[in-house]
C-alpha cells in the first residue's frame, strides 16, 4: 500500500469519546504526536490508554472525535495505516505452539512484505529481538522475556514507521524491564515514531521525549519531562519521615507556606523545595532533599497515585 | 486538517490478506495434522465396520444401492461436517478468547470479513481434503467409484464452508466452550443422523422427509452420491445451489457476529 505524503504529526485524535455501556472509558481525548519521536501515554490502569491504542488500529470505534494516523482517517481508512504501523500488545498473543521463526514468518506475510525481502525481514526482526539462537525454538518454551522480545519483534517485521507499545514492560522483572528499555530506545534513535502506553513513571522519563498524562480518559497535561517538572511539581522535593502525627504537621506547615505537597507512602514530600523560604525549611526540620519526578507531576495532577 | 482521499482504492476482499490468514492456519495445521488425519481415516473405518457389519447384514441393498456403496458415500457427509463444523467452533472460539489470536491479526491489514473468509476457506480446503477419507476406506470395502468421484472433493469444500461458517457465527454466540454442547446435541446430531447417511429418507414420515430439505448435509450427501455413482443431473443443481445458499447465509452471520465480539 502506497505510503501519504508525510503528515506533519504521526497520529493525531480530536475530541475522541469511546463509551462501553454506561462507562465512559475515553472522554474527549486530544493528542497530537509528531512524527519521529517517542511519546509516552502515562496514567494508571483504567485511564483509557488501551482503548485508545484500540481506536489507533481501528479495532475500537469512537463514539465520537476524530482520529488521523499517519495521514490516514481511522477507522474508514485504518487498513491503509494497520500496513505501516506496528502494534507491540499488552498481552501476549504469540502463537505458542508455533517457533519464534515461525510467528515471524506468519506476520511477515500478514504484513505483505513482498515474497524476496520475507526470509530477510525475518531474520532482521529475529536479530532486534535477541532471539537468532532461538529461531526455531517453540514459543511456549521460551523465557517471559524472550516471549515479549518476540511481541516486539513481531511488531517491528515490516519496519514500520510507527511503532504502538501497549505497556511494553508490564508485569516483567526488573533485568528484563532493562534489556527492553535497550530495545524501545534503539528503536527511537532509528527515528520510527512510537506511541508507548505506561503506568510505570520510570519508563517514561528514561524513554519518552514527551509525556501525556491521562486521566479519566483524557489528556490532563503534556508536554517534554522537563516541562511537564516545571510546570507541575518544580526542581526539587523534600522528603519527610516520620509519625502520622509528624506527617500532618508538615502538611500543615507547607500548606501555611503556600507549598505544595504530597503523601509519598510513608512520607510526605514537600514539592517546589528550590522555592522554599529558609523560615519554612527551619519549621519543617530535617528531610531528604531529592529531584523532582513525574510522580509527584502526576499525583499533583490528578490526586491518583501510580507505581 | 485537510482531508486527504485514499490513494487507492481497496478490494472489499484482498487475496494477500485470505493468503495471509491462510499461512497462519498452514503453519498451525503442521504441529497437528497427524491427529486430525488419524482420526478423519479411523472414525469412518468405524462406521463402515460397525453399521456395514452390523447392519448390512440385515439389510443388502438400500435406495437402490449396496448397503457399504450407500454408507460409504452417506460417511463423506458426516466427515465434512464433523472436521468443519467443529473447527469452526472451537478453534474460532480458542483463537478469538484464550489465544487473542485474531486481535494480533486484525492489528495487522486483515478486516474481520477477511479474517472470516480466509478461516473459512482453510476449514473448506481441510473439509474438501478429509472428506475423501471415508470413500478411501470404502474403497477398501469394496466401492467401485466412477470417474466423476473427482468431484467430491468439491462438494466436501461447499458443504464444509458452509458448516465451518456456522460453527464460526456459533463461536461468537455461546458465553463459554462448553456451550457448544448444546449445539452439538440440538442441532448437529440430528443434521448428522437425518441427512440419508445411514437410512433412506424415504423412509420417514412425509414431513420429516420434506424437513430433511433444509439440512444442508441432506445436499452434501446427495450430491455426494451423484459424484461417485456417475448419476449427476439436473437435481444436483439445485443440491449445489441449496449448499451455496448456506455457505452465504452463515457467512453473513459470522461476519457480523464475529466483528461484534472483536471490534469494540
């Protein structure tokens, strides 16, 4: 399928509504993402990350808004987009009984990669996601993270210039989180635009050059890491520990001072702290000074609390 | 936003997106094509020894035929339905819920009317293929089938398209796999048993008799028999036609049904 003239952002969806039943699981949605970067959707389950990865593909139909991908208008014209992007799942559907080649090989032709690039495109694919060695080994005999390589790889098989990564690192250890983080980023640097869906703040801030933040279905903020800490939650922070009764007291105070806060499980972080008078910082006592994150964004944003 | 048209023009059904579903069940069928072939050749070798020993030993010529010519072409009947009906069923129903089979193809450029025709079309081709197997057997026991036997491969294909369909329209109603025992029990086991696979219809009452015209099966079998006894006519038109109606009648439903389940 013949490729558009570039359009200026990759996706973009305008007042998207997406209603299950009497749940209102998208709520006027708007979301532009330029072509070539990594954008990421960060919110806690239940935000609407996933249906609106759904609506991408055209396998979610809004109720009302527009959605264009890559220059196409979905869902009317989704095939057209479906042939250029990639879409990396939340949950794996690999064919289990089939070898790692041979899900590959499956996409490859659901993709329509002509019959003499196929065995190359293949074997590319199996070189991204780590797997060559294990090429011919059965899908349910392969690692958790070998699998999610593969739902990666799977998804990246026909190179498309855009990439869809439904909470990529969900559920996965820690040593597997970072070897797919590698991955996500090489497949930034290569300059396919990549739409990644997260409720984990970390991987947003080491991987995503912008953030949107949704909430309740839509976008409550967005912009880069560093604009969304400067506008939402300042530089620094400090930390307080202590008793239940020590922790209000603190809340009291900063809230006296004029200063934002926020319960940090058992602690109580005090944000914007490069603003903090030196009176305040007296009243408060001793806490841990430490950088801003996107946490303490997201929670001042929506009084939700993510991993 | 300026909107820009469509650059071309998509076919309502493209031949890379069946081909693409089709090399999906290709590669599938190759991890269990050994049981499926075991059971396709053993089941009706049963039959044949139980209902030609058994029965046809009471009973020599039936319709007009040797009693193993009969059950032997009324055989190809249950063999097509049971491989298409049944893989329409479950394995439609495992891929779409516990696989999510179908929700990695349909992100890919296969529409759901695609991915229905593509796994009905396999279902068909394996219908078409397993359905000889019962005639192989028969051959064994003494049919001496005529050269028009070539064309029950396609009669098998119709029918089992038709039937894989159903099974597929089937797998998007039922909440969960054991429902299917009620349409196994309520609408399978009587199409199977009252299609003149083991008795002449003729021998029932009028109106189960004319009831017996609306069970596809009843077409296939005819049809069947018309292929391996050289005795086609003008009435196997209208067999033909009658499986071609079901074939297109279940394809509607399976589409819609189906697309209700996958696409929110």
């Amino acid at each position: 399928m013949p490729s558009k003239d570039s359009p200026q952002h990759a996706i973009e969806l305008s007042g998207v509504v997406k209603r299950f039943g009497s749940v209102t699981a998208v709520n006027g949605l708007d979301l532009a993402v330029p072509a070539g970067i990594c954008l990421g959707l960060l919110g806690p389950n239940g935000a609407g990350k996933s249906t609106t990865m759904r609506m991408l593909t055209g396998q979610a139909r809004p109720d009302a808004g527009e959605i264009r991908v890559l220059g196409y208008r979905v869902p009317a014209e989704s095939k057209h987009a479906r042939a250029l992007m990639g879409v990396v799942p939340q949950l794996d559907n690999l064919d289990t009984e089939l070898t790692a080649r041979e899900n590959l090989s499956v996409f490859a032709r659901l993709y329509r990669i002509p019959r003499a690039g196929r065995r190359a495109a293949v074997d590319a694919a199996l070189a991204v996601g780590q797997l060559t060695h294990r090429a011919d080994t059965k899908v349910d005999e392969l690692s958790g993270g070998m699998r999610r390589r593969l739902l990666i790889a799977r998804g990246l098989v026909h190179r498309p210039r855009l990439v869809l990564l439904d909470e990529p690192t969900v559920g996965l250890d820690p040593q597997v989180r970072q070897e797919l983080w590698g991955l996500i980023d090489q497949l930034r640097r290569s300059g396919t635009t990549v739409l990644m869906s997260t409720h984990y703040i970390e991987e947003a801030e080491r991987l995503a050059d912008a953030v949107a933040v949704v909430s309740a279905g839509r976008v409550i903020a967005q912009g880069t890491p560093a604009e969304l800490l400067a506008g939402h939650a300042g530089r620094s922070a400090v930390e307080y520990n202590g008793t239940p009764d020590r922790l209000s007291e603190v809340e009291r105070i900063a809230a006296a001072a004029g200063m934002p806060t926020r319960r940090t499980g058992p602690s109580v972080s005090v944000l914007r702290a490069e603003e903090m008078p030196p009176s305040v910082a007296d009243a408060l006592g001793p806490g841990t000074p430490r950088a801003a994150n996107l946490e303490d964004v997201f929670v001042t944003l929506t009084g939700e609390f993510v991993a | 936003m300026s909107t820009q048209e469509p650059q071309t023009r998509l076919r309502f059904i493209e031949p890379q997106a069946l081909a693409g579903v089709m090399v999906h069940d290709l590669a599938v069928f190759r991890r269990y094509w050994l049981s499926t072939t075991f059971s396709a050749v053993v089941e009706p070798t049963i039959y044949l020894l139980a209902f030609g020993f058994g029965f046809g030993s009471l009973v020599s010529v039936v319709g007009g035929y040797r009693y193993l010519d009969f059950l032997g072409t009324g055989v190809v009947g249950t063999a097509v339905l049971f491989t298409s009906a049944f893989a329409g069923m479950f394995q439609t129903f495992v891929r779409r819920t516990f696989q999510h089979t179908y929700d990695a193809v349909l992100s890919t450029p296969v529409d759901v009317h695609e991915l229905v025709t593509g796994e009905a079309l396999w279902i068909g081709v394996k219908a078409g293929v397993y359905g000889c197997a019962p005639l192989s057997v028969a051959v064994l026991f003494g049919l001496r089938p005529s050269p028009t036997v070539v064309l029950v491969p396609l009669v098998g294909f119709v029918t089992g398209l038709g039937f894989g369909l159903f099974g597929m329209w089937m797998s998007a109603l039922v909440p969960n796999i054991d429902s299917f025992n009620y349409i196994i029990s309520a609408v399978l086991t009587p199409l199977f048993l009252v299609a003149g696979t083991f008795f002449p219809l003729d021998t029932l009452p009028a109106w189960a008799h004319t009831a017996s015209r609306l069970n596809p099966l009843y077409h296939c079998v005819e049809l069947v028999r018309s292929a391996v006894f050289n005795r086609l006519g003008f009435d196997d038109l209208g067999h033909l036609a009658a499986l071609m109606f079901f074939a297109s009648a279940m394809w509607v439903g399976a589409v819609v049904f189906l697309r209700r389940k996958l696409i929110d």
